[in-house]
C-alpha cells in the first residue's frame, strides 16, 4: 500500500496507488554529488533517478572534446 508520501518529481506523482504501490518499495533516497554521472551511452542502465530537486544535465562529447551540454532536466 502507498505510503502517503507527495512526491515532487512528476513522473512519480501522477502513478496511480497500485502503480505506487508497485513501485515504492523499491525506491531509495539517495543524495547525488556535483559531476555525478547517472549514465553512459552504450552500457546498460543500473539505477533510475526520479530528480526530486535540483537539476541534471545532458551532455556530449565528440572525438574526445570537452563535452558540452544539451539538455538539461529540471524541475521548474
């Protein structure tokens, strides 16, 4: 059964309860450092994020240049 809990992060606000439900127990609040890298391109995804606050952002690099962003992912 859902917790009760309000979640910021859209995607979670808007499951239903059995989706909720579904999903929350495996939910972990986790605190993400400056420069933390959630992904890489071609290695398998690990973990999900759902960005409560702050912001993420989407870079690239091309044959080995600094990489520069874009996107970014954010709340508001």
């Amino acid at each position: 059964m859902a917790t009760g809990i309000t979640y910021r992060n859209l995607a979670l606000s808007h499951l239903t309860t059995g989706d909720l439900d579904l999903i929350e127990p495996h939910l972990v609040k986790v605190g993400l450092p400056l420069w933390h890298r959630l992904s890489q391109a071609d290695r398998p995804i690990e973990q999900i994020h759902f960005l409560e606050t702050g912001i993420a952002s989407c870079t690239m690099s091309v044959d080995h240049r600094p990489p520069i962003e874009i996107g970014i992912i954010a709340l508001e």
